[in-house]
C-alpha cells in the first residue's frame, strides 16, 4: 500500500510540475514583420536560408 502511495504521490508531483513548466507564455511574433533569418542544413551538406525563398 504504501508504495502505491508513493508512487502515485510521484506521479502526481511530476504531472503538476510538467502543468506549471507548459503554462509560460510565449510572446509571439507581430503579424506583418519579417521572420528571422536562419539557415538549415540538407541531406546533401548544402546550406539553405530562408532569406533564399525571401519574395517567392
């Protein structure tokens, strides 16, 4: 009985720590602004930004 307990007090305790890690507000990007430009890596070793696509 009292390792259920503890295990479901385990349990318990890790499900509210993932609630309350999960509840941060993110902010999110304005709509109309430009994206930040990053680049990515393909299968074939070469390298694609997104300032590549930029106006298609």
């Amino acid at each position: 009985m009292n390792k259920t307990l503890l295990f479901a007090a385990l349990i318990l305790l890790n499900a509210l720590g993932m609630a309350l890690g999960a509840s941060e507000t993110q902010t999110q990007p304005a709509t109309g602004t430009a994206a930040p430009d990053f680049k990515v890596t393909t299968g074939d070793g070469s390298q694609v930004s997104l300032k590549d696509y930029r106006g298609k």
